[in-house]
C-alpha cells in the first residue's frame, strides 16, 4: 500500500570493520525512501555526544542494529561495555521496534577485525543478546542490503510508527540534501580513521592469566583445596615406596640364591679380571640404612646385607678404560644396585615429601602478554595484589622451595623486554600458597611499558573449594 510517510531509522553497528556494508544499509533505506541515522552524524565519545544519540534514537522510528567480529570502543567507566552494545540496551529499554543483522559463521572476514580473548567473550555475548529475538544472518554487503529491504518493508508492516510526512516539494529536497551531506560525512570520517592510524601508531597490550599448558584460564579459576593431615599422607606413600624397594631387593636375592653356583662362577669369569679390580664395599653403610629403615618404621629386608662379589673399572693405559667409583661387574651387582635405590630413597625421603607437600599446597598461574598495538613495547614491568591478602606468594622463574613470605603486593621486571607487533610472550609465573581461611580472592596483574599511553591491568577471580572425599 502507497504511503507518503517517511520512517526514521537507526542504523547502529562498528565502524571501521563494516564501513562497506554500512553503505549498503543506508542505500538500502535511501531506495526505499526512509531515513537513515547513525554515528556518522556525530562522535560517541563524551558525555555530551552519547546525549546526542539517545536523543536521536528516540526520535527514530526504528532501531536497525548489525554485527560481525568486533566489539567496538568501550566506555571504562561502565564496566568496559562498548558503544554499540550501549545504543542497543538503550533502543530495548526505550521499547523502539529493532531488526538485527548478524554475519554468517564461516564467512572470510579480515583478521585484524575478529576479537580475541575476553574481547570475543564479550562480542559473542553481545550476539546472543541480539539474537533474543528473530534476526537475519548475512554473507555479503550485497546480501545484506536485500535482507535489510525486505526486513525493514516488513517491520514497517507488522509494527507502524508515527513516522514523518511530507509536507513539501522543499522539504523532500532538504532530505534528499541531508542524506547526501550523511554519507559524505561518513566517507571523511573513514578517511579521517585511515589517516589517524597511518600517522599515530597505536600501543596497545592485552594480559592473561594462563595455565602450564598455556590455556587461558579466562575470568575465573577454581582450585579444590585437600583437607586432612597432608604431610603424614605423603610421607606414609613415600614410606610404602620404601618398603616395596626392600621386598624388591629380597627377591632378587632370593632369584640369586636359586641359581646354580655353576651360573654364578660364569657370571664371574665373563668378566675380563685385567680391566677390573675388587670393590671395597664401605659397610658403615649397611648399618646407617638399616638404622634409618629402623627410626622410619620399615620393615628391614630379611637377607643379608652382603656385597663381597663386587668388581670395577680400573685405568688402563693401552685399552683406555678409566677409573670406575662405582661397582661395574659381579655377581653382586644386581642387589647391590637394589641396595643403592633403598639408600637414596631414604636419603631423599624428607625432601620429596616437603616438596610433595609443597605442590599440594600451593598453586601455579603464568602471566602472559600480547601485543595487539602496532608498534613495539619495550621495558616491560608488572606487578600483582592480591585481595585479599595471601600469605606465601613468589614471583619469576624458579623451581618449587619452601621459602614462606607474607606479601600481597609484588612487582618485578620481567626477561621480555621487547614485543613486537602481533606477538605474545610470558612476562613469568606466580605461585601462591592455598589459604584455609579463605573462599576467594582477586588476583589483579597490572602492566607498564614505555610506549604504552597507560598501565594495562587484568583481573582473575580465584575461588577455593574443600576435597570432602573420604580420606
């Protein structure tokens, strides 16, 4: 049906990433004779300005909003939510009819325009939220200039607004002059982003939390905190190991003892008796291992503790063979290495089990930074807080120890000292002790560098949970 109304509508998307298909919007309204309005027409950067816009969308008929990989400029003061999700909330809650267009997943789009990180969360969220409501997916500008024909024929239809009449032959001149003074305001304003970005390169760094295997721990970490006596668990486990060396070294004394000693004399006489020399076996050391067998509860093995038959390497001049310390041949050997284990598992038994206990105890995060600017970052520092505070906190590269610090703020300067456009690094690794007393903590990452314009801070929320299982 005929009509002289003219709608207003409000064409709301990112800029610099859709400037083609923005033209096909508006050229798709202009066909159709209504009126198109959007950032083209004003800046939406100040207070002042996004005044500007509300004002505008609520003079509109209907609000047209599209989508593809970019979030767009944020406001830090409102939760980093960007303007476009912002001229969306405010179109829902003024009630104004919308038509959404999103673009096709799987279609070719420009790296440098697809979000990554929080950001892409935040863009595919943003998705969702228009796709509340019936939308139209896109594949190309062409594609979407008939889709949003038939969209818009077809809201006007089903939803009728006031709209604006005509009222003159002039007057429809001064709209046909007003969408022409839009779109060329569009073209400088893309004009004026090629050369902005052509004269002032951006600095600009993204901050992570990561695991050991580099995934991205995204917002929100949950670790299980183990109940109980801890230390005695472990060492009990380590002592059981223990006990299983000595029944190994039994058996193969007994394998041994069950050979022929015809076996044996051949084991022996293989051995070239002019590249080897007797073993002096120390037998101080069979009694401090059977007193430590004794003060750490382990049953001692039940043969004896004897290596008579044991032979190594000495030097020699013409064949080249050098000096051995440790047996080599005999046939004592094979328990006399089964010895050698129980030694230096007994040796080691209390470092093991602190170090046990310290990986159980304790939690490890690797911090790392992208450059997604496009110059280089050079003199790269950071620092952490915890908050609350968590006792036992240690930054940079290092093996687990048992150092015990109580600090909530670190900062350090890190090995990375220079990233490239494009490229991501590790600045290091955090390990904090586990706390009892608290349920969750925020651990916040700020990042310096010399050419970016200000700090660049990430935030992780740390959530603490018991291990109720049955000990």
């Amino acid at each position: 049906m005929a009509t002289d109304k003219r709608y207003q509508i409000f064409v709301s998307s990112t800029y610099i990433d859709l400037i083609a298909e923005r033209n096909a919007v508006i050229k798709a309204i202009l066909d159709l004779g209504h009126i198109p309005v959007g950032m083209e027409m004003f800046s939406a950067d100040n207070d002042e300005q996004w005044q500007t816009i509300k004002r505008e969308i609520d003079k509109s008929d209907y609000y047209l909003i599209m989508v593809a990989h970019r979030y767009g400029n944020t406001i830090k003061d409102e939760n980093n939510i960007s303007y476009t999700e912002k001229e969306f909330d405010y179109a829902v809650s003024s009630g104004i009819p919308r038509i959404g267009f999103v673009l096709q997943d799987g279609i070719a789009w420009n790296p440098d325009w697809i979000e990554k990180g929080h950001l892409k969360k935040r863009v595919d969220g943003f998705k969702k939220k228009i796709m509340t409501r019936p939308v139209s997916f896109w594949t190309s500008p062409e594609d979407l200039m008939t889709k949003v024909t038939v969209a818009v024929s077809k809201i006007i239809v089903n939803s009728p607004r006031p709209g604006w009449r005509r009222a003159s032959d002039e007057d429809q001149q001064t709209i046909h002059t007003m969408n022409l003074l839009t779109q060329e305001n569009m073209r400088l304003r893309g004009e004026v982003d090629r050369l902005s970005k052509l004269q002032a390169p951006k600095a600009e760094l993204t901050c992570s939390f990561i695991d050991a295997d580099d995934k991205d721990l995204g917002d929100v970490l949950k670790i299980r905190r183990s109940q109980g006596d801890l230390k005695s668990r472990i060492l009990h486990k380590n002592l059981q190991e223990i006990q299983e060396l000595v029944r190994q070294y039994d058996e193969i004394v007994s394998l041994n003892s069950s050979r022929s000693q015809l076996a044996m004399h051949a084991i022996v006489a293989n051995v070239d008796k002019h590249l080897t020399m007797p073993y002096n076996f120390d037998s101080t050391r069979i009694d401090k291992l059977l007193k430590s067998l004794r003060d750490n509860k382990i049953i001692p093995p039940r043969n004896p503790l004897d290596f008579a038959e044991l032979r190594y390497f000495h030097f020699d001049t013409l064949l080249g063979y050098k000096k051995s310390f440790e047996p080599s041949s005999g046939s004592d050997l094979e328990k006399y290495n089964a010895f050698v284990k129980i030694e230096s598992a007994l040796d080691s038994l209390h470092s093991r089990t602190n170090q046990e206990l310290f990986k159980m105890t304790h939690e490890m995060i690797n911090i790392r930074a992208n450059n997604s600017g496009s110059v280089a970052i050079d003199d790269i520092k950071f620092e952490v807080k915890f908050t609350p505070a968590i006792l036992g906190t240690y930054l940079g590269k290092f093996e687990f120890d048992h150092r015990t610090h109580s600090l909530d703020e670190l900062s350090r300067e890190v090995d990375v000292k220079f990233l490239v456009p494009g490229e991501s690094s590790r600045l290091g690794r955090m390990i904090f002790r586990i706390p009892h007393d608290l349920d969750e903590v925020k651990c916040i990452i700020k990042i310096i560098g010399r050419q970016l314009p200000s700090a660049v801070s990430s935030e992780l929320k740390i959530q603490f949970y018991d291990d109720n299982a049955a000990e």
